[in-house]
C-alpha cells in the first residue's frame, strides 16, 4: 500500500531548486543517482539541472509515483490539493510550520485534501525518506548510507544524520522513514511495509510519542507472523509519573514502566539507546564509549543540539544518571550553522546556574561541524566550564571529533 | 469526573466479584456491641470535615475485645462532623501485602499494575505495568517481574486477571488503586481502595 513511498518509479519535487541551501535545491542533488524520472515543479525556474521544470504538478502529462512538497506552510494545502487533483497517491511533506508550531489549523487542512482524494501522505515536518538500493535519498542528511537489511523508523528526523553517518563501513539500510507530526502516515504502515519487505531483517524505532499505543500493539503482533526483530527507543523514558496524584497507581506511572510493559505485549525489545538498538538489529558491537562520564551526579547540565530528538536522548542518559539538565535543551534546529552555535554559547557566558556545556551536532546539510569545533574550542578557552560534545555520525563529523579531543575535549560520536 | 473513597469503591468491587475484608459501618455503642467481626479490629472515622484520617486521630488499629473498641469509638465519636465509624478486621501478619491498579492513559488507554502495597509504596517502587486487557501469560510474566513474593502466587495471579476482566467492563475508570490487597494461604482479601471515574 505505501510501497510507491520507498519504491517510486517517479518522483515530482515540488520546491526544487538550484540553490544548495535549499530543501528543494539539496533533494535534487541527492537524486542525481536515481534511475527513475525526476519532474521538478516551481514556478520560477524553465529547467533546473538540465531539466524541464513545471510551474505546477498539473502541467506534467506522465503519470507521478510520489511527490515531495519542500514549500512554505503557507502554500503546502494548495500544492497538496493539486496532487490530489494530478491522481499523485503518495505525498510527503517535508515543510514545517503546522501543528508541532501550534498551527494546527493548517494540518486539519492537509488531513481533508487527502481524504478527499484518498492519498496518502507522510509528515508535514519530517525529514524525508531513504532507499539506498534505489538511490532515493529524500532527506537532507549529509550523508546517504549504504544498502543493507536495517530499515529505521525515527519519529525525530535529524537522528538519521547522525544514524546515516555513523552507519558508513558498518551496516546498510533498506529503508528509513521519518515520521514528522504523523498527522496521517503513522508507525504502523511502515512497520507492516517493513516486515513484508524482503531485504528488511530487522527493525528499530525511535518513538516520542504513538498516538494510538493500542492500534501500534495490534499491528506489531499482527506481522509477528514475519519473523522480523524490532528494537524500539523511547524518548522521554527518565519521565516520572505524576507527582501529587490521587492514586498511587498514577504517581508509579512512569513513561518507561508503561512503555516496558506495552512493547513486551507487542514483541518489541525496548532498548536503552540508538547504539544498543542497532548493535542488537545488527548483532555487532558497534565501538562504544561509556555513556555519561565525566559528569557527576547533582551536577547541572546545559544542553545546546541542532537536533531536537538527539537533545532529548541524551538528557534521558543525563537524568538517568543524576544529572539535572536545565530548564529543556536548547534547540537551534538542523538549519544550524557554526554561527548560530557561537551565538548559543555567548549566551550561555553570563549563566551561572550550570556546571557543564553539552554540545550535540548532528551533520546535516547545512551543518558546519569544524567550524562549530572550533567555536565550541573558543567558548572553552574563555570559560571554566565542563564541556562534552556529541558530534553524533561517522565521516561527516571525523575532521571535527579530532579537533576537539587533540585540545583535550571529550567528543562522542554515538549516543 | 466522580470519585469513589474506601467503603463506596469497595462495594463496588465486591459486587464485581473481589474479596473484601469483613467490615461494617455503625453509627451507634449499640450496633458495635452487635459487630460479629472477628478481631483484631481497625476503626476509621466517617466524617466529611476530616480529610487526612491518619493526621486528625480518625484511625485507631489493634482492638483486640470489645471494651477496647468502645473505648476507641468513644475517641472517634468526638471528632468534628462524626457520622460514624467503619470497622474492619485487621489483616496484619496473615499474607503479603500487594497493590493492584489501573490508570487512564493518552497513549494506550486502560493500563493495569501490579506490585508490592501496603504504605510505601512510592519508596519500594516495585511495580510492573501491562496495557489492558492482559492474558494469563501476561500477568504471571508481570509477577515474575516485581520482587514481591507471596505466598499464594495463584490467588494474586487471580485477581489481577479479575481486575483486568473489570477494565474491559468499565472503560470509563480514570484511576483505580486497590491497596493493600492481602495474599493469605487461600484469599486475596481488599483492605482498601479508591477510585475515579470520568
């Protein structure tokens, strides 16, 4: 059913650009080892990379497998009404700017354009999708990895820069999928494509929040019948229940309790990290360093990521460990660049309320992962503060990881 | 929302086929003269002016012959907004203590729980969670995962299927904590339990 998402034999880019700075402009550039037929769509370009583009979906014949909407908000509805007027089935929208912004308005929009075509789409706010065996690489990761038999599920994007990358010389992919704001494609259906799919052995996941724990239960069990493993983790695990509860039911609630149980009920392995869920879907030790060193217990952490479920991850393995981190990470977006860092940082010089710096990096496009090293080595120089940094990936983050440990600053690159 | 306090909930769970400890409700010297409940004794306090039982003097435990459990209702009968007073065996030293509940969540509706009860719960914090409802399987797999060990392993296991049972009766539980409930050699016996509804 949404096979034509990792499988199309055409592709409409709509948002497709020359620019390398642009969603539009760097999905082109990553299909350029794509067999398949590539149609771009924007009003202000005649041709783009020695093609024919089209103002809109409408205006080309053939038919469309799937089309990637990489627009502002403002526009996506109206694309996506147009996709559905064109018969395109498979839609994915990359924009951001709906509800996880509080514009839950505009999602509603999407949710009845699709209803009333009967097309499906995945996201708004998500990261794209990725099949190596056939060149599709739809995301703005650094990095494309290389084909193989782990298929990821990641309801936080910007966790595939850093999985993509660290995976290089390691394991390959049969497929990856970010999820967005799920208002309609969920985990399920790409939990059952998945397990249908002959080249996927093993599945991990990367959850937030499902939105309907049972209908997921329900279909893990359903495609147990396929034998494929799947290892989930769960962000926001360190959550507790709620203090002062009418019951003490409620207040031994903890995310994690719940979450340990219900995955038992759906065969799922529940996992304490990114790295242990693919060191068991890969059955290798994948080379591991001690999670949280360094920091003590009762110490108060601050910490600064271009990835939003990386931040969180990492202030789980934190509470866990008895370290309090600081009112939320802070979360300058996978746009990042050295600059934004440095500016995070100079903020953080008149803070007194921490004992140590995390700074976590995960290479996307417009990632600067040297230059941050070297902002990261001047905020350092000019303070007392602790510092780790998690620049989280393989090559893309190599030059920047040795910067930092040859001036004697602990750097990771898996979580 | 509606809420259930001890004897409304326990009656509840009574008529749903649970096992309540033996108690009664007197309002009178003469109809606790009348109890034929077997002693040692507990006795709360009803009244709707006190909130916290336990801090106010409203929960005397340990009366052992009727002379002491007048002299106790006597106590009782002065506090603010008397209505009268529950009176239950005391189940100490005759099983292990355990805590069942249930709680409404976003994620997975009705999830069940079971564990070692009694007054720290918090503190012991040894507890295990399943998402309603549960099979046999299930539930033995929750009790091999808390350390709690009581000594009629079959009857827990029994009650916590029964309490499952319950949650696919009344979806519209909120909250439901059932503790202590008291593992003897041949009963799972309620002492306490509370409850929301929505």
């Amino acid at each position: 059913m949404i096979t034509r998402f990792l499988n199309p034999k055409s592709i409409a880019i709509i948002g497709a650009s020359d620019h390398e700075h642009k969603v539009g402009g760097v999905l082109m550039k990553k299909l350029e080892g794509y067999k398949g037929k590539v149609i771009p769509v924007n009003p202000g370009h005649a041709s783009l990379f020695g093609m024919k583009c089209y103002p809109r979906i409408l205006d080309y014949e053939g038919e469309i497998d799937l089309a990637v909407i990489a627009i502002p908000a403002e526009f996506v509805a109206a694309a996506l009404e147009q996709c559905g007027k064109k018969g395109v089935k498979n839609v994915i929208i990359i924009s951001a700017g709906f509800s996880e912004a509080g514009n839950s308005k505009e999602e509603e929009k999407l949710r009845a354009a699709a209803a009333k075509h009967g097309l499906r789409f995945l996201g708004p706010n998500c990261f794209g999708v990725c099949n190596p065996a056939e060149h599709i690489d739809l995301t703005f990761s650094a990095t494309t990895p290389e084909k193989g038999e782990i298929a990821f599920i990641s309801q936080s994007g910007a966790l595939w820069s850093y999985i993509s990358d660290f995976s290089v010389g390691k394991f390959g992919f049969s497929g990856f999928a970010s999820l967005g704001n799920m208002a309609d494609l969920e985990f399920e259906e790409f939990i059952e494509y998945f397990c249908r799919d002959k080249s996927t052995k093993a599945i991990v996941l990367y959850i937030e929040k499902l939105k309907d724990g049972r209908k997921f239960i329900s279909t893990c069990r359903k495609c147990a019948k396929f034998k494929k493993s799947i290892y989930a983790v769960k962000a926001g695990a360190s959550q507790r229940g709620q203090e002062a509860a009418f019951s003490h039911t409620a207040s031994l609630a903890s995310d994690y309790k719940i979450y340990k149980g219900s995955m038992k009920q759906a065969g799922v392995v529940l996992c304490e990290s990114l790295r242990d869920a693919f060191e068991k879907a890969t059955s290798r030790k994948l080379d591991g360093e001690p999670k949280m060193p360094l920091a003590e217990a009762g110490e108060k952490a601050v910490i600064i990521t271009n990835a939003g479920g990386a931040g969180a991850l990492i202030s789980d393995y934190c509470e866990k460990a008895g370290i309090e981190v600081v009112e939320k990470p802070i979360d300058l977006l996978g746009t990042a660049s050295a600059a934004d860092y440095s500016a995070a940082f100079e903020r953080l010089r008149s803070r007194a309320d921490y004992d140590f710096l995390i700074c976590i990096l995960t290479p996307q496009s417009m990632s600067e992962p040297e230059k941050t090293a070297e902002a990261l080595l001047d905020f350092k120089k000019q303070s007392k503060k602790k510092v780790i940094a998690y620049f989280l990936g393989g090559d893309a983050v190599a030059a920047a990881t040795d910067l930092l440990r040859k001036n004697r600053i602990l750097c990771f690159n898996n979580d | 929302m509606k809420i259930l306090r001890e004897k409304e909930a326990e009656d509840f769970l009574k008529k749903e086929g649970f096992d309540i400890v033996e108690g009664a409700v007197v309002r009178s010297k003469k109809e606790l003269a009348g109890l034929r409940i077997q002693f040692p004794w507990a006795m709360k306090v009803i009244s709707k002016k006190i909130v916290h039982k336990t801090r106010a003097g409203g929960v005397i435990l340990g009366m052992k012959t009727a002379a002491e459990a007048e002299k106790s209702f006597e106590k009782l009968g002065a506090l603010p907004g008397f209505e009268g007073v529950l009176v239950q065996r005391m189940m100490m030293g005759q099983g292990e203590f355990a805590i069942l509940g249930l709680k409404d969540t976003p994620e997975f509706g009705l999830v069940i729980m079971v564990g070692s009860g009694g007054t720290k719960v918090e503190e012991l914090d040894d507890v295990s969670f399943r998402v309603t409802p549960i099979t046999g399987e299930d539930a033995s797999e929750m009790l091999k995962e808390i350390k709690l060990r009581t000594r009629n392993e079959e009857e827990l296991k029994k009650n916590l299927l029964r309490l499952s049972r319950l949650a696919e009766k009344y979806p519209k539980i909120s909250e439901l904590d059932i503790n202590p409930i008291v593992i003897t050699q041949d009963r799972g016996v309620i002492v306490d339990a509370r409850m929301i509804l929505k």
